[in-house]
C-alpha cells in the first residue's frame, strides 16, 4: 500500500482471455488439434490503474465488455492479472453472483448457514446475524421450507440478506441491485447507504447512472480498457452519458444514412418508392408517435426531397446532443431535391420522447419567403435559449405546398437532451420574478 | 502462513461441506448412514470367502491380514481418482464467489477420512472377534499414521483436483492408475514377497510404509518400525508440499479455465 488510506490500490493492471473456438481440454483432443486450437487473444483491460479510500464508494460504469466486471472479477480474487498488481485492504464481501451454493433442498435458515460461512463467517459470527439476516429478508414464514419452494425473487432477496449482513470492510457489488420489488430495491439501497455511513468502503458495478449517482461518491469510467475519466460521480456520470448518446445518434444517423441511400436508389420508381418512406418514417419514429401529429404522409406523395442529414450542434458549431436548459441549440439540415420545388414552406415540430408536441414553427408564419431550389440546400434553425425543461427531443420536419399538402415529412431528423440542476418542474421555462 | 489463517477463518465453510458431503451421501437410500458400516462390512465378507477358501494364501487369518490394509487404502484411492471432481463438481462456486480454493480439497479430504475413521468401527469389532491380541502402546502410533496419511491424501487430492481442470482425462487415468497402485502396495500380499532388487523402488510409495505400519499396529500387534515412520511421514509432506505449490499456481486461472 502506498498510502495508508486506502483501501483498495489497482496498479496498472492488464487481462487478456483466450477465446477458443474449439476447444479442447483432454489430452487427446490437445494433442492431435494443435493446429486446429486457433484461438483470439482478446485483451479487456489494457492498464488500469485507480485508487479507492477506505470509506469511500466508488462506482464502476462503462459500455458492455468494458471490462469493468472483470476488474471486479479481480478485486474479489476470482480471477488474477496478468500484470500489474492490486492491493486490498480489509475483509472482502462480494455481491458478484447472489446465491451461489444455495442448496435447493436445504432451508432457508440451512442456506444462510452454508452461504454466510463462504463469506468466511464462522459459526458463532453467523448465529449473532441469523435474526437481522431472516428479518432483512422478510422471509419469516417461509425460513424453514427448502429453498427449492422459493419464487425467484424470494430467492433473490434471501441471498442478498445474507451477503449483506456479512460485515465487510470493503463491499463489492456487481449489477445486483435489481433484487425483488420496488419496496426490496429501496430497503437494499438505504441499507448500503447505511453501511456506507458506517464506514464501510464499497465498489458498485451498474449501468444504473441513477443507482451511482445515490450511492456513490466517485466514479470510475472505464472504457476499452483504460480507465477513461473518474472523479465526481456527477461530472463523470455525465460524460458518460453523453458519450453513450452520441454512440446512440451515431449507429441512428448510419441507419438513416443508410436508409437514405436506398431511398435515393429508387426515386422516380413511382408508388414503391413512396411505400418505402412510409415504412421509413415508421421506423424511425417511435413506435405510436405518429398517433399525435397531424400530418400523416399520403401514399401518394412521391419523395421528392431527401433529408440528407441532420445534425443539432452548440452555439460555437460543434455536434452536441446533451445541453443545458437556456442553451442555445442549433439544427442544421442538409436537402436534397431531386425537382424544382416552389412555392412551399418548411415547417419544424419539436417533440418530446413521451410524444409531447411542444413547438411547431413554419417559414410561413414566420413570414419567410423560401426561393426556389433544387439540388442540395442547406437549412440552419438556432434556439438561442433552449427553455424546454429536462428530458429527450426531437425535431420532426415537414416541406408542404404553400396550399398546406405534403411534400414531404421525416419524423424524428435528429433528437437531442436538456438536463438541468435545478429541481424545476414542468415542460418549460418561464422566465419569472418574485417579490 | 496466510493461508492456514485464512483457511482458519473459512473454518465453517470446510465444516458445512464436509457435513453437507456425508449428508448426501447416503441420502435417500433406505440404510442411509448404516451403509458406512454397512459397506466396508460386506466387503470384508467378500475378500474372507475369496481368499480363505478359493485363493488361499497360507496367511494366518488373511481376512483381517487384508482388511486393516484395505480400509486405510480405499480412503486413499478415493482420494486419488474422485479427488479430480473436487474442483470441477463446484464450478459455480469456484466462478462466481471468492474463498481460498482450498477449502475444497481440504473439505473432500476431511469427509473421506471421517468415512475412514466410521469404517474402523468395524475393523476394531472384527479385530476383537478374530481373538488377535493388540498393544496398547503401539495402538498409540494409529493416530500418527492416519494424520500421515491423510497428509498424503490431502496432497494427493490437491494435485488431482487442480490438474482436471486443465486436462479432463485426468480422471480417467487415475482410476487405471488407482488399480495399478493398489497391486504394487503390499495390500493383498506381505511385502516380504517383494523380490530383493525391487524393494528399494517399492518404498519410493508411500503408501508401501503406510500399509506396513497400518499392519504392524492392528494385525501383528507390535509397534512400527521408526523407519517406516520417518519414511511414510516425509514423503507424505513432500507430496503434500509439492500438491499445494501447484494448487496455488493453477488456481489463479480456474475461473477462466472452467
């Protein structure tokens, strides 16, 4: 340890796992398939290094196959490093798997006993807990019936008791969080917080950002490998967040790219390329959203205007999709025509993920005259100060004739989140004194 | 160091798998616990009709010649070739939780030597029956022996256990190698039947000492030679040893390797 207060030190650490596509494990299949034991060396962590202060809870998160289970794999001694070293300071209780070595036919007051003892827990230490164990649990009537009889989430919740009560210095939990019911989830939170408060350092895996953010004080991105920010759960959190959104809009704009291409590959083949941009703006759009608005795509209406891409950047230009309430916000949209189109109007819908219409506003009553166009256009939208309250948007776009038909409608062109830090309710701003 | 304190500390785990072993064992037969006494009982039967009156060997009382060396060595063949399954029978818990790995071996040697211990129940009842008259004194060497045997056991065990898990047919082979082993232990014939220029291999076993001394004390009545002592003693600890250095080298990827 090189410092004393801590209680968990992750020097530099790598892991790399052998995926085998045929494996063998006798001697014959090992030695006649030299050649055919091809396998992938797949290295999860690739150096990370952290620090954890004894009563400090640190959170884990990163995408799936981070590598953020492995390393807690290796905190609770399941699996060792390649390199790099880990110190741990205290008696370790691990919430990895809840429930490994239940016995099926043995009750539930027998189970406590085998389970709490592969915590390390001798006899006498187990009967001082047995009663907070049971109570915890909330399984009073059913202590003494095999395990077998329990439902899943008795079964959760017994395994849980148990190794939570094993007092531990340091805990480390694994995405278990989701145990029983609402009331059962809230008791199992308060219930860390309480060990926490008692000084009990704890690393929690989720992909709960909500889950971290109440428990936590620090966390820990991991990302590929690496160990990609930590610090402030919050600030962390939120890098993450939007790290994870722009992945999202991402593989979004690659399937609309996608999709565009093969509606470009059959304008001016009549009806079948119209009953595609049908399916298109199903797709899209989340499922039902279409219920709200009024404008329905006629059939008949052929695509004569392609939305090239969509993209929501902040006041400086850059992509952004997470912003602040009261930023500015700017939409910019890339059309392509393929004929001259005159004598239309260009109108936006904002919506809200739970297909709240919050905002329509057209070139016609704004008084903007469009000129004539065809070919590429650019088209740039700004909301200096973005006043919709918390949650998730998107931009619906419709290009009608100047009589109101349709010329076109793409729901949901790009989508983009307002978070804040005031506990403000409602769906806008308003703009307010008191006296 | 670390390791017996640990293993201290996980004390009850060890306790409760023990228990939990003989437990089901025997679970669900009709006899349940009756077929510890039951078992090593009829075997006996078997051997004394085998070979005091079809293959008759023209030693004094060859049933219990044999008994008091076949109980002690089929605790330590069942360690031998079921001891592969100790490891791989508890993959979910050796995946999912953390305990010092040793606790398994350590639990599977424990429950086979209680069975041990059961079945000198009835070697005792057959040794008073057959009229052989024990020292009292060399019967204080009996538990010696046992806790050197069940040294070489435990080491024996560790062995088998961590090397499954990297090749399967391991356990296939130690029960052919069991069988073997038993014919070259001077189970079934004195080891005075030994040609001369082979004894000095045979002692290389150790279970060769263990027999004989396990003999000495329960069917000739006399204390075992120092000797065999020493010898059965150190090439016990030295498996032993040698068991728990690659125990703890193959562990750290049986998590993957499972």
């Amino acid at each position: 340890m090189r410092n004393p207060e801590n209680a968990i030190e992750v020097n530099n650490i790598t892991k790399t796992f052998k995926i085998y596509h045929d494996k063998g494990h006798s001697l014959k299949e090992k030695a006649l398939h030299v050649s055919r034991r091809k396998y992938e060396k797949h290295q999860v962590l690739k150096g990370v290094s952290f620090e954890v202060k004894k009563g400090e809870a640190v959170g884990l998160m990163g995408q799936n196959g981070c590598g953020k289970s492995t390393t807690l794999k290796m905190l609770t001694k399941i699996m060792y490093p390649d390199t790099g070293t880990i110190e741990m300071n205290g008696r370790i209780s691990s919430l990895l798997e809840l429930g490994a070595g239940f016995h099926p036919d043995l009750s539930g007051r027998e189970n406590i006993y085998i389970n709490a003892s592969t915590f390390g827990l001798t006899k006498k230490e187990i009967d001082k807990r047995i009663q907070d164990i049971i109570d915890f649990s909330e399984l009073w009537d059913f202590i003494d019936n095999p395990v077998r009889t329990y439902s899943s989430g008795m079964y959760m919740r017994l395994a849980f008791s148990v190794a939570i009560n094993v007092d531990a210095d340091i805990l480390l939990i694994d995405e278990i969080l989701a145990v029983g019911d609402l009331n059962f989830q809230t008791k199992c939170i308060n219930k860390l917080m309480e060990i926490k408060a008692s000084g009990t350092t704890i690393v929690l895996v989720s992909h709960s950002t909500d889950q971290i953010e109440s428990i936590c004080d620090r966390s820990i991105w991991i990302h590929e490998g690496v160990v990609r920010a930590q610090g402030e759960t919050q600030v962390v959190n939120r890098e993450y967040v939007n790290y994870m959104r722009s992945l999202r809009n991402q593989a979004l704009e690659e399937e609309q790219a996608r999709k565009n291409e093969e509606s470009a590959g059959t304008v001016g083949e009549g009806t079948e390329a119209s009953s595609e941009s049908v399916s298109e703006n199903e797709s899209v759009n989340a499922p039902g959203e279409e219920t709200g608005e009024e404008q329905q795509p006629e059939p008949e209406v052929q695509d004569k205007i392609i939305v090239k891409s969509a993209v929501i950047t902040n006041a400086s230009g850059e992509s952004q999709s997470l912003f602040t309430l009261g930023e500015s916000v700017t939409l910019e949209i890339e059309l392509y025509a393929e004929e001259l189109v005159k004598d239309y109007l260009i109108e936006l819908n904002l919506v809200r993920a739970d297909v709240l219409f919050c905002y329509g506003v057209s070139t016609s009553c704004d008084r903007i005259a469009c000129e004539e166009w065809q070919g590429d256009r650019k088209l740039k939208i700004t909301f200096p100060q973005m006043n919709l309250l918390k949650g998730l948007y998107h931009f619906d776009l419709h290009i009608a004739n100047s009589d109101g038909s349709t010329i076109v409608f793409k729901g949901g062109i790009a989508q983009f989140e307002i978070e804040m830090d005031t506990p403000e309710r409602g769906l806008v701003f308003l703009p307010h004194e008191w006296k | 160091m670390k390791l017996f304190g640990e293993l201290w500390q996980y004390r009850e785990m060890i306790l409760s798998l023990v228990k939990r072993d003989l437990k089901s064992r025997y679970k669900g037969s009709v006899l349940g616990f009756f077929w510890m006494f039951l078992n090593p009982l009829l075997q006996l039967c078997v051997y004394t009709v085998v070979f005091s009156t079809i293959m008759r060997m023209g030693i004094d009382k060859f049933y219990l010649f044999l008994f008091v060396a076949l109980v002690p060595w089929m605790f330590f063949s069942t360690c031998l070739s079921s001891g592969t399954t100790v490891v791989m029978g508890q993959q979910d818990m050796v995946k999912k939780i953390y305990f010092p790995r040793e606790v398994l071996p350590l639990a599977f040697t424990i429950s086979q030597f209680v069975n041990m211990l059961l079945s000198f129940v009835i070697i005792f009842v057959v040794v008073f029956v057959s009229g052989i008259k024990l020292d009292p004194l060399s019967l204080l060497y009996l538990p010696l022996i046992m806790i050197i045997e069940f040294v070489l056991s435990l080491g024996i065990v560790l062995l088998a256990s961590s090397l499954t898990v990297y090749f399967r047919d391991l356990e296939h082979i130690l029960s052919i190698i069991s069988m073997a082993w038993m014919y070259l232990t001077p189970i079934i014939y004195p080891v005075e039947m030994v040609p001369e220029n082979l004894l000095k291999f045979f002692y290389l076993n150790p279970m060769t000492p263990i027999t004989i001394a396990y003999r000495d004390i329960l069917y000739y009545g006399k204390a075992p030679h120092v000797k065999t002592l020493i010898s059965a003693a150190l090439l016990g600890i030295l498996v032993l040893v040698v068991g728990e250095i690659l125990f703890s080298r193959l562990q750290r990827k049986f998590a993957e390797e499972l």
